[in-house]
C-alpha cells in the first residue's frame, strides 16, 4: 500500500515525511481493517512531524481523521461489517482498567495508544483499528466533510465543554483553524456570542463570514469582557491575553496537545477574581458520540482545503506557514 510515515522529525521545510510503500496491515482479533478515502490533516501531524511531539515508534504513518470503509473483520462477531462506512479518531485504545478509565475518564487512561503516534494512522491507503474506537459517520456528512469532525471536531467540542461556557455567555476564541472554525459553529448554535482573535487574514474572514460578533488580531482586547475563551493557537504567550480579556470567574481551555512556554503571569491581573485556566486532554469516545450527534442534527459545516494523497508534504507545509483555511483533507482514494 501507499503511505507516508515520519522519518527524521524536523523543521517541516527539512521535509521529514517520507512516501512510499508498506506491507498491507492486517486485523487482529477486536480489530477492523478499513480502506482509506481521506484523512483530515492536523496540527497534532505537524507536531510529530517537527519533533514537538517525540514519535512512540520508528517510520510511524500520522493521521487521525480518517474516513473509509470497513474491507475485513478480525473477529467473527463484529459491530461493523464489509462496506460499513466508518471514521477513526485520534483516542485508539485504553487500558479500561486504570483508575480513570473506571471513573469514565478514559482521556486520562494511564496507558492509552493514539492514531498516527502509538499505532500507524490514516495517511496510507489502508489502516486498522481497534473496532471500540472507531465511529460511524453520519449519513448527512460526505467523507470530506466528515474528517475534520473527527479530530478538530471532537477535540474542539470537549474544549467548549471544559470552557465552562454559561447559556447564552460570551465566548471568546484564540486562533481559528480546523478545530476553531467548527467550534465557533457550536458555540454559536448553542445561542453564544462569539468573539475571535486571529493572526491570519483570511481566518479573519472565515470568522466573520460565520458570523463572529467580534474578529480583531490574535492579541487584540475584544470589546467586553468575555465569560469563557479557548486557545487554539499552539501560543503560550497568548495565555495572559485571554486570561486578561475574562470577566471575573471565567475560565480559559487551552486545546493543543503542544504549547510554547507561557511568559510569567501577575496574579492580579490575570487570575484573581476566580479566572482559571484548564487544559484539554484527548477526548472520551462519549465526546466523539456526542460530537457526531450534534454536527448532524445541526448540518455542521466544515470548511476544507483538499490535498492529493501525494502532496501530504505540502499539507503539513501549508498548515505550518497558516496558509490554510479551515481544515486540511488529504483525498486517499
């Protein structure tokens, strides 16, 4: 099969992904054998790729937004069988027995495995997958359409939700990529008000075409101050801002999995009157059945960027110099 896998990590302009062949993957016993149509570009790819997120095994294939359909079961029983159309996401397995897995914490499972990082992911024509962790694709969605939602979307939904965003509050937004373009669209449909603060002219425009009351510069002041904020960007130093632009008792939610040091913060102005930063870590395979619940039931619509299969590369080049608007979609097959 075709595939790309990340050989020496580096700077993305040292070109450290490499294409070629592999041997065909075969399922194991609770495992699904899927044929790649496409598969969602994300940061998360280009952090492996530059080494900010060490590679758990040597010529790992990155991707975890993958869309396609089931070829071959490892088991007899099954949930999915041949021609069922699925997506696989970035949680790939637990452990289940672990105290957070117990307590329903399972994106806090002390030995988990990740699409594209412990496991070869969706940039390959073929791909398998534990069948638990992997998700039906709503019928509404085309395969396109579908992949962000796997990865930007699920991430972006846990995101609002660690965000503390109160009914009808003020939401304000740090970055506007893959994940941020569809969690603006949540946050909006759930009856929130949304303020965007972005480097990228044309984010810019995509913010305001979706109707943000608010879009100014990635270290701009918003107009009022804001109940809740997400930080997309990988940009600790935009930490002070959002925590700065939060009314008294908000809460900050910083999304990527890799952030820049965060500069000092004065207690005062920054955290004092009960603001308070939370992290965001993986997801629960209830956050991805919830996301996919609610991205049909509101016709959720992602903006993509589609990719040759031969042009992986220059994706994550694109991604890495903001040349990308909304979400990037490599087309397998």
């Amino acid at each position: 099969m075709r595939a790309w896998w990340v050989g020496n990590p580096g700077p993305i302009s040292t070109r450290p992904l490499v294409q070629g062949n592999r041997t065909d993957p075969r399922p194991k016993a609770g495992e699904i054998l899927i044929r790649v149509s496409v598969c969602g570009v994300c940061r998360t790819d280009l952090h492996l790729a530059e080494g900010d997120l060490p590679p758990r095994g040597a010529n790992v294939v990155p991707g975890h937004e993958a869309v396609g359909t089931v070829l071959e079961t490892g088991s007899n029983e099954s949930r999915f069988a041949p021609g069922d159309r699925v997506g696989v996401a970035w949680l790939g397995g637990t452990c289940g027995t672990c105290t957070f897995c117990r307590r329903g914490k399972e994106n806090l499972c002390l030995a988990p495995t990740f699409t594209g990082w412990d496991r070869d992911g969706g940039f390959a024509e073929l791909l398998t997958a534990q069948e638990d962790f992997v998700y039906a694709v709503p019928a509404r969605f085309t395969d396109e359409q579908a992949a962000p939602l796997l990865c930007s979307g699920i991430i972006g939904y846990r995101a609002l939700k660690r965000s503390s965003l109160p009914p009808g509050g003020r939401l304000g937004i740090y970055g506007f990529g893959g994940s941020a373009h569809l969690t603006a669209q949540i946050a909006m449909h759930q009856g929130a008000s949304v303020f965007v603060m972005t480097r990228s002219a044309e984010a810019q425009a995509l913010a305001r075409s979706l109707g943000a009351e608010y879009v100014g510069g990635a270290a701009d002041v918003p107009p009022v101050k804001l109940d809740s904020a997400i930080l997309f960007a990988p940009a600790g130093n935009l930490v002070p801002y959002a925590l700065r632009s939060l009314d008294r008792g908000g809460t900050l939610a910083i999304a990527g999995i890799h952030l820049t040091d965060i500069p000092s913060l004065r207690y005062a102005d920054d955290l004092f009157y009960e603001r308070q930063v939370r992290s965001v870590t993986a997801n629960t395979r209830a956050d991805g059945v919830e996301l996919l619940a609610i991205a049909a039931d509101m016709a959720l619509t992602p903006t993509t960027t589609t990719y040759d299969f031969a042009r992986a590369d220059q994706a994550l080049d694109d991604l890495a110099n903001d040349r990308i608007t909304g979400a990037a979609v490599l087309h397998v097959h």
